[in-house]
C-alpha cells in the first residue's frame, strides 16, 4: 500500500520512573506532532499494484500502477519509455518534460501546480489527479487519452490495461522499420544473427558416397548390368567428386567416367573459383565429348540479387521429378505432369547462370543434364567485372585442345557489356573464335540481347512479359555461311514463343505456343506446338498438338492427351493417348494405375497399346524406400518377351569427429551436412569437455535439409544441404523444461562445407537465480534497482523490484557474485540500504543453483535527519520474551487489502519470517480483506483493552500449504511439506528423489497451479523432527505439518507463536505447546527460520482466549486472521493428469467453489472445497447433482 505521507506513530512503554522535563517534553512533541498526523490520516490512500499494459500491434509489460477506490493512475515514464517517447524527470519526480512523437509537440506534467501543458495548452488538474511515490510519478489514466490520445481501459478482474492509439507511436513506428529492414536482408542474404560459423578447409576428409544399381534381364537373352559409385571427399580444401560407371556390355574406360576437384571461397572478390579435372564450360563450337582441363573464375556460387525470372519448361518422362540448379544451388524442383512437362521460372540474378537439371525416375533411374541449359540474360551490377577462363584436352579421337575466356562488365544497372575468345584446334574454318555480347533492361519486363561470334554466327533475343504474365520471345540466329565450328549446316534459325497462364473457376493451366524454324541451304524445316498444361476440376491435363512442315511433304499433325485422376484409397490412374490428324486414326493408348502399399511402398501396372506397330505390353512393379535405399522390382511382358527389371539406390554419410556412419536413401555426393551436439556446459568455457553431459530436446529452425534425431545421444544431423551457401539456425530458447538451462547463442549463419558433416557445438549454461525483498519499513518497495556484480566490480545484470518489493534474476553462471541496491538510485532517493551489499556464490549444478532471502532494508539517509527524529527514536525500546528468538522492526502502517502477486515459475514457495508489531493504543482496527493464498495481515493480540492492526509484508512467494485455502492430510500422524513447484516435472523428479531417502511414501498435491509434494504419515514429532534433518542435510528444505486421527488441517484463524534460528527450540515450543492447548501446532521453515503457528482456529474469540492463556506462561502471540474450510466433496478419480485437469476447468467454470487436484496413489483426485459444514456441501451436491 502507499500513501501520500507517512504518519508518525508514537509507542508509549511503562516506565517506572519518568522525570518531569522528559514529560514536559513528550507533551509538547505530541503538540507538535499531533496536526501533522491528523492531517496525514486526511490523506487519501492508495494501493500500488502490478498491472499488465498490453499495447495493441506491438505487446505488453508489467508496470507498476496506483489504486483508488476503482480508479486506476499509471506511471508517466514508464508507459512513455516504453512507447519511446522522451521524457526527462526532476529529480524528486515533482515533473517531467519532453516531447510528444514531434520535437514541436513539447509537454509539461507539473505536480507542483497541479497542471500539464502540452502544446502551448494548458491542462489544469485536481489535487488527486497526479500521485507521486519515491520512485515515479502517476497520471490518472483518462488523462492519457484526453491529453495525448492515449486511450487506457483497466480491467480490474484481470489487474490489465488496454492502451489503444490512432497515432503512429515511436516504437510502433521503429518497429514497422525494423521489419521492412529484417525482410529485405533476407531477400539479399543478410540476416543478422548472434554468431556467424564460417567455412573450414580440411587437407583430407572423406564424407559421402553414392551408389545405385540397375539390372535388366530380358528373358532367353543377355542382361544389361548398370553399377554406379560417386566418392565425395575434401583434398587440399576443395570439394573432389569421383564418379564411376560400370556397364557389363562395354569396357569400362576412363572417357565414361567423371572426376573434378573444386576449390571454392567465395570471400574472395578476385578468384572466387578454381576446378581441375572433367570441367564444364560455355561453348560455341559443337563440344560433345569431356573436356579434361582446368577452370578459373571469380563467378561466386551464390545468389545475388534476383530481378527477374526467365520461363524454362520441357518434356521428359512422366512423373519424374526433376530439380533445378542455378551455379549449384537447388533453387527449385516438381514432378512432372501425366506426359512429362515440365515448367520452371529461373530467377534471374546478377553474373553468369550455370544451369543444371536433374531427373530421377521411378525406377532408381537418374540423369544430369548440364551445360545445354544457356540462360540469354546475363546483368551485373555497375562498375563490376567478371571473368571465366577455361582450358583443356576435349577426349575426341582428335585431342581437340580448347580454351575460352570471357569477361563481363555491368555498365549501368540495365546494361551489361561482355566480351572474349573461343579456341579449338579442331576447327578448319578458324580455330580462334572471337566474340562479343551484351544484355540490356529497356523497361520492367523488357530484355534484349545479343551475341557476335566472328566467323559464325550472330544472335539476339527479345523478351517481354506484361503485367499479366503473358509472355513473348523472339529469337533469331544467322550462321556465316560456310563456318565449320557448329556441325549443323544451318544458315537460320527463327524461334518465336508466346506463353500465358490462364486461370478460371474451376481450373488453372499454362499454355505456350512454340514456332520454330530452321533454315537450311535447299529445305526450310518448321516445326509447331500448342500445349496446354493444367488442373480441371481436381485432374492433372496435359494436352499437346504437334505439327511438322516441310518443303518435301504434307504437314504432319498429330496430339497428346495425358489426364492424372486421383481416386479414392490413395489409388492414382494416369491414362494417354495419341491421335493423328492425317489419317484420322488413333496411333496408341496407356493406361498406369498407382497405388501405396504399406508406409513406404508403391505398386503400379501399367498397359500399352500401339495401333500402328500391332504390339502390347503388359508392366507390373513395386517400388519401396528403405531408410538406406530405394529398391524397386518390375516385370514386362511385350509380345512374347519378357523383362526383368531390379534397381536400387542410395548413400552412404561419414562424420569422423562424432565417428558417425549413417545412410540415406537419397544422394549425397556434393551435399553438406550439419551435426549439433547439445551440451550442459558447467564449467561455462563454451567447449563440450569430458564429462559434460549432453541435452536432450533441443528445438530449432533450420531453412531446409533433412532432420535425424538420435535418441540415444542426443545428437541432431541435418542432411542434404546445399555446399557454399548460409543457412540460417533458430535456437528455441524455451526447448527445455529447466529454467536454469539458457543457451547465449540463439541465431547462427552457418556456411556449408561440401562431402562434409559441420559439427556445432551448442553450450547450454545451466543459470543460477537469486531473489529477495527490498523493504521500505515494514512493506516492499517496488522500482528499486538491484545491481549483480562480479568480483564487485563489474556490472553483470540489473533487475527491477516489483511493487511488493520482491526481486528475482535468473542467468548467473556459477561463480561469486555481490549484490547491492544502485547507488545512483539511492542518493536521488535519498535513502541508504541494510546492508550495503551480500556476496553470493552459485555452485555448479545440473538443475541450477538458487539462492533467495537476499533482502534489504532501505531507511533513510542519516545525514538529512533532524536531531530531534534520533532523540524520540531513543525513547523505544525492546521487551525481551523467552521464546521469539527472533523479532525484527516495527513500522506501523495503516492496512490494505493484500494485492495478488505471481509466484517465480519452478521455484519452491515458502513464506517469509514473520515480522513482530508491537501494539499503538492511538490507531483503530480496521479489517483487511484477503485473496485466497495469500497471507493474512498479522495482528498483535495483549492484555490491553485496544487491539493494534498492523499489515504485515505481502509474499512474493505463495503461503505454506498448512496456511492455503484447502489442505488435505489423507493419512494418520504427522506431515512433512518438502516443496512447492509451479513445474510439474521438478516436482516429479523430487519424489524420484525421495525414494531413496526414506520408507514413507510422498504425495503430490495440486492446487492453484502448484504441485505440492509432501510426505505424510509419520508416527510422531520425533521422527519427523530426524526426518527433516536428514532431508535438509541434503539440501532438501521442510516444513512440518502435524496430524491428528486422520483429521484434515484446516484454514481457519491463526495464531503466530514464534520464531526460532535454532530448529530444536522450536520443536521444544511444539513440545510444550501440546500440554496448553488441543489445536495442533505446526512450523513452517523459511529463510533460515523455523516459525511455530496455530492453525484452524474458530473465530477471533477463540483466538483472544488461547492467546491470554499462553502469555500468561511467558508465550508472546501475533494473530493471523484466516477464513474457515471445513468440508470437501471428491468429484472423481482419474489415471491420467490431463483429463483431471480438463475436469477441473469444467468444474470452475460451473461453480466458484475452490476446485483441487491431488496426486495420491499413482491417481489424480479432483476434490472441491470450501464448503463451511457437511449440511452446505450436501446442498451443493443436490443443486448440481451427481
């Protein structure tokens, strides 16, 4: 609670002898004095809360507010701070200035004068409209809205405030901007992250190997065997890629098989790229055989900025899939259609495009298809070169030699100018081939391009896509007549395409129309197409019209129509045929019926008739993926011969550092891969040392690859990544259960190594917590800073104290830390903390170390004190009592109703010592409500014919279950309370721990979100008294909870009887206690104290009476009002926690009756309580029946 001032309460003690001048003197203090308290008892009081902000398109906190009556007033620099809005306060808070989003926009908040002037207006106010406290100062909150269009609802159920605006606030704004900036560095590439882990460049590493094989038996005639075996390893830091082919039916020979070594770094801006062996090149000249040579090019691998798309589309087999490579990196990939198509959109980027497909097939078959695939747009940006240069030994029956250098170079942002020479010793006409090219953007969709060849050719290309997508392409080529480096004798080639997606209600398609003419010296060949390729109604169709002319014949017309239907039980029928228009006859059908068999099987059969040829056949296989490999097994009846046809395919993966052998049933060879190890890093050095134990359950994202969980180690594999490129990892930092367990390092670029596995360590440090309490006086004080330091020197961390004054910090590593109010703070407050500071020290742990009850005490500063304050503290003085071991100080304070606060998650809950109030016979009683489990406020009950009400410190943490609203004892004798848990798991693992401590059987008990372990059961004090300390020695803390004929411990009025450092004497007082009265006595263990309580007494009467009744035998008494639970009804029992929970919600939802779950028994038991006699819960049962 706070109040505007604080009132000066005098404690008048019985002297025996009390001079005449120190009366004449205490008269006039009370003269004195006395306006002064009759004028702070006039001020209004207020109650400082928490309360959620939740601020609409950008989130929420939790603030400190200020209650009265059902007004709420909110802090001015908070709420500002967070929406970023400048704010400058005095230091004694009596205002505070800035400007409001606009440096013209200046406002003024004046406690002073009562008033606010914001933009040259002036906003007088009410006394009460503003609050100020030590720490910030409060604005009823209609003012937000009315002043500065920041519209606040506070909801009092929920303790929340809904801060709405029309105004583009600062963070609103930052916000907006930090996401336009976060989605453009990840369209370029660059995302900013925690830590980037860079490539590595081994002398030796093998990683992968592919390998497949393919046998075709035809029946009473030779077989066709195909063995192939790709080798990837590292040699001198460069990617070397071995591919072998074998054929039973041809020599195996060195010009069938492929071998290059790469060496790639793409940091490097002057040679990027450096390959030997079978290498790839652009090419003019017919080049159809390998060429065995070396590469140089300072071309990067990866992409760069995208300014387009270029339409690649074809036809091979159907329902293949097919992935597409842009410089090695998969950019895209899809299945074909019912007759084979295939259509990409290449994206266009910045430099050369070396385009590569691949195709896999049904049956393990693969193929490559590189090189062929030429993108006619080549843009760089501006002031940039690149260059390629390629020589070699083409594997001809010549021995051609080859070489070819180009350069290119990005004028301005729309043209780009590129240049070289071409050299093959083999060509007669002229082996050096000259030639220049350029690529010009005339407008957004508009490309042209040209290239000169001397000797050969010339080419150019337009193409322009409209807004609509329709897109059309004009190529055209003109060879030198008589040139010898291209085989074909063309002298033209005319190319026009015209291509638009349509789109209608019920389908979708892509339609391209294709008309291609080659001119030759005596023949004019064209050739057209019109194809069709789309979705109707839910069916995949294809359909294709051919036509071929010729000066020699008639056109030649004939289509394809192909339709996928998708039938019930996963049943896939794909029929075909094809008609020529020239004789009007159907030339063939085929029909294929696919259908998955068990998880990873599929069998197909398929039909084919050709009515030309009179033949048929007649195909049956079954293909099913292995985790290692895909097999596949067919039969192929054509006439009278048959066909056998068996296949396999897949990968072996290497990781030498993990020493892991694994597989994949698809290709590795040329692919990276990731290895994360999760560790608990308890030495804190961030390598995983021998003895660390690794971390089960790590969450991430990952954009792409394979994921291969080891549930046996704990290690994660990422495959099939791409080499040369960054991904981006996304560490959860929630993927434990453990609260203590927080990893530094959440964001990783990782750039990938190829044939190799990266293996990322993941240090997970296991945190300690510290927490405790900042008094003021009696009560918390809430917005004080507390300061950790390491080695008392170095500022690790900084926390806030809520408004009960409790603090907590969680992420210190283990080591020797101090703690310490800020001093800046403290001098502008001008108060002083006791103590000064607290060394701490957190011990390696796996669950993490905690460390709470570090509280202190701020008073104020000395030196501003009248001396006359320090002569009227002397008048005070302490009644010794033969029992409380321990009495703290007293503030009094008028009482407030006890203000809901949220437990610290996982943690267990004990109450603090309790604080001795001394009575005042000038201040009334005034009753304080509570909420349910929460402490009462403490009453300090005497023979005195005035009964004093003193509120007591609020609890950060949750009451001792033998103080809670409803505590069940199911067993007869006495009861240990061990700890309290907000995580269910913790509380599990202590009653594992348990077991091996002692015979008697623990329990769990759930109720308002804690689980609450206990053990019950036990004959007598004394055992528990041995039990306890064999539990504490193991760092295990207790509370004792005493039982009696199987009785429930219930929540009545309490009467405090002590409080004790020493544990035996407060044992004895329970000793002692038992001969005085039949109410069981209990004690409750926190922060190093061990507090003696009476529990469940009737009334205030009852109370008044046992507490006479004690300190006539020297026993001082503090009362603890409480409300009364006698009964309860168990609703049900339940083997699984879930749906007790489900059963809980249902039951709150009907009734406002306290609504419990306990675990006993292996079975979860819902009980409501609450209930003041058996008559009351029998009525309850007849309303809502059974």
């Amino acid at each position: 609670m706070y109040k505007t001032d604080t009132p000066l309460c005098l404690n008048y003690l019985k002297w025996e002898y009390i001079s005449g001048s120190l009366m004449t003197i205490a008269y006039l203090l009370i003269l004195v004095f006395l306006p002064i308290i009759a004028m702070a008892q006039d001020e209004p009081e207020y109650d400082e809360v928490t309360v959620y902000l939740n601020i609409q398109k950008v989130g929420g906190a939790d603030i400190s507010a200020v209650i009265r009556d059902e007004t709420v007033y909110l802090p001015i620099v908070d709420i500002f701070s967070f929406l970023k809005i400048k704010n400058t306060a005095s230091a004694q808070f009596d205002s505070i200035s800035g400007f409001f989003i606009n440096q013209e926009a200046t406002y003024l908040i004046d406690k002073v004068n009562h008033r606010i002037t914001y933009q040259g207006k002036v906003f007088d106010l009410k006394k009460d409209d503003l609050v100020k406290t030590e720490t910030n100062l409060y604005l009823r909150s209609p003012f937000f809205g009315q002043i500065f269009g920041l519209d606040c609802a506070f909801s009092f159920r929920s303790l929340t405030v809904l801060l709405t605006s029309k105004l583009e606030l600062p963070i609103i704004r930052e916000m907006r901007q930090e996401q336009m900036r976060t989605n453009i560095n990840r369209l370029t590439g660059e995302v900013k992250t925690d830590t980037i882990i860079g490539r590595k460049f081994p002398l030796v590493h093998l990683g992968m190997a592919d390998w497949s094989v393919i046998s075709t038996q035809d029946l009473g005639k030779k077989t066709d065997a195909r063995m192939n075996l790709d080798l990837g390893t590292v040699i001198a830091g460069g990617e070397a890629n071995v591919r072998l082919n074998y054929n039973n039916n041809s020599p195996f020979t060195e010009k069938q098989q492929q071998y290059m070594w790469r060496f790639v770094n793409n940091d490097h801006p002057y040679l990027r790229q450096v390959m030997a062996g079978k290498i790839y090149s652009q090419v003019t000249a017919s080049v159809y055989d390998p060429i065995v040579g070396v590469q140089f090019t300072n071309t990067p691998t990866t992409y760069r900025r995208s300014f387009g798309s270029y339409t690649l589309s074809n036809i091979t087999e159907p329902n293949w899939l097919v992935e597409l490579y842009v410089n090695n990196v998969l950019v895209d990939y899809m299945k074909t259609d019912a007759s084979g198509f295939y259509k990409f959109e290449v994206p266009l980027v910045y430099g050369n495009s070396a385009v590569k497909l691949k195709f896999y097939g049904l049956w393990g078959e693969e193929r490559v298809q590189e090189e062929n695939i030429s993108i006619p747009f080549n843009f760089l940006p501006p002031k940039e070169l690149e260059y390629t240069v390629s020589a070699g030994i083409v594997e001809d029956t010549l021995g051609s030699r080859f070489s070819r250098a180009n350069m290119n170079y990005g004028v301005t942002r729309r043209f780009t100018l590129g240049g070289g020479i071409e050299y093959l010793s083999s060509v007669k006409t002229g082996s050096a081939m000259p030639f220049i090219s350029s690529s010009l953007r005339l407008m957004s969709g508009l490309l042209l391009t040209g290239e000169y060849t001397y000797g050969v050719r010339a080419k150019g290309m337009l193409s322009y896509r409209f807004p609509s997508n329709l897109q059309f392409e004009v190529n055209y080529t003109k060879y030198h007549q008589g040139q010898k480096a291209i085989i074909y004798n063309y002298l033209e080639e005319r190319k026009a395409t015209v291509s638009i997606p349509i789109k209608g209600k019920n389908f979708a398609a892509y339609s391209r129309f294709t008309f291609n003419q080659i001119v030759l010296p005596n023949l004019k060949n064209t050739n057209a197409e019109m194809l069709w390729s789309g979705s109707v109604y839910g069916v995949s169709t294809n359909f294709t019209t051919y036509g071929l002319f010729t000066d020699l014949s008639k056109p030649y017309l004939y289509s394809n129509l192909s339709l996928a239907f998708r039938l019930p039980s996963h049943i896939a029928l794909t029929p075909q045929a094809q008609y020529e228009y020239n004789s009007n006859q159907l030339i063939s059908v085929k029909a294929n019926l696919e259908k998955p068999l068990f998880k990873n099987g599929f069998l197909s059969m398929s039909f084919e008739k050709n009515f030309r040829s009179n033949t048929r056949s007649i195909e049956v296989g079954f293909r099913y993926d292995l985790a290692f490999s895909q097999t596949g097994l067919s039969i192929r009846n054509t006439d009278a011969q048959n066909t056998l046809v068996e296949s396999a395919r897949g990968s072996l993966l290497y990781d030498r550092k993990t020493r892991y052998m694994g597989t994949n049933n698809r290709t590795s060879v040329g692919k990276g891969a990731v290895t994360l190890l999760p560790f608990l890093d308890a030495n804190g050095n961030g390598r995983h040392d021998r003895g660390e134990p690794k971390a089960d359950g790590l969450k991430f994202k990952i954009n792409g690859g394979t994921i291969i969980r080891n549930a046996k180690d704990t290690t994660i594999r990422i495959l099939d990544l791409t080499p040369y490129t960054s991904y981006l990892l996304e560490l959860d930092k929630n993927s434990f259960d453990n609260i203590a367990w927080q990893m530094q390092t959440q964001t990783m670029k990782v750039m990938i190594d190829p044939n190799m596995f990266k293996t990322i360590e993941v240090p997970i440090s296991v945190m300690g917590e510290v927490s405790g309490t900042v008094y003021s006086g009696s009560k918390g004080q809430g917005r004080i800073l507390v300061c950790i330091y390491k080695k008392d020197t170095i500022l690790v961390a900084r926390t806030l104290t809520e408004s009960d004054g409790y603090y907590s910090y969680l992420g210190l590593k283990p080591g020797k830390y101090t703690i310490r109010i800020d001093g800046g703070q403290l001098k502008r407050i001008n108060m002083v903390s006791a103590p000064q500071k607290m060394p701490v020290t957190f011990s390696n742990s796996i669950d993490g170390d905690m460390i709470d009850g570090i509280d202190f005490l701020l008073t104020p500063n000395e030196e501003s004190i009248p001396d006359s304050t320090k002569s009227t503290s002397q008048i005070e003085s302490v009644k010794p009592s033969p029992v409380i071991a321990v009495k703290p100080s007293v503030i009094a304070v008028k009482p407030s109703p006890v203000i809901a606060v949220k437990p610290s998650p996982g943690i267990p809950d004990e109450p603090s010592p309790a604080i001795s109030i001394k009575p005042s016979p000038a201040i009334s009683i005034k009753p304080s409500p509570v909420m349910p489990d929460e402490p009462s406020p403490v009453i300090t009950v005497k023979n005195s014919p005035i009964v004093s009400v003193r509120q007591a410190q609020v609890e950060k943490k949750i009451s001792n279950p033998a103080d809670s609203k409803m505590m069940i004892l199911g067993y007869q004798g006495e009861t240990l309370h061990v700890g309290s848990f907000k995580n269910k798991a913790n509380a599990f693992a202590l009653i594992e721990k348990l077991k091996g401590m002692t015979d008697s059987p623990a329990i769990i008990v759930y109720s308002k979100e804690y689980y609450h372990v206990q053990i019950p059961g036990i004959a007598n004090g004394k055992l528990v008294m041995e039990l306890a300390s064999r539990l504490e020695k193991s760092g295990v803390e207790t509370s004792y909870i005493p039982g009696k004929n199987n009785a429930f411990i219930q929540r009545g009025e309490t009467l405090h009887v002590g409080s004790f450092k020493n544990k035996a004497n407060a044992f004895a007082l329970i000793e002692k206690l038992k001969g005085m009265t039949d109410n069981p006595a209990i004690i409750v263990s926190s922060k190093g104290y061990y507090h003696v309580q009476i529990p469940g007494l009737a009334n205030s009467t009852v109370v008044k009476e046992l507490a006479s009744r004690l300190e006539k035998s020297g026993i001082e008494t503090y009362y603890m009002p409480g409300n009364k639970t006698t009964t309860y009804i168990q609703a049900g029992e339940y083997d699984n926690e879930a749906d007790a929970i489900n059963a809980c919600k249902k039951w709150m939802e009907r009734t406002s009756q306290p609504v419990n779950i306990v675990y006993e028994k292996n079975l979860y038991k819902l009980q409501i309580t609450g209930f003041a006699s058996p008559e009351a819960a029998s009525r309850f049962v007849s309303e809502m029946g059974n």
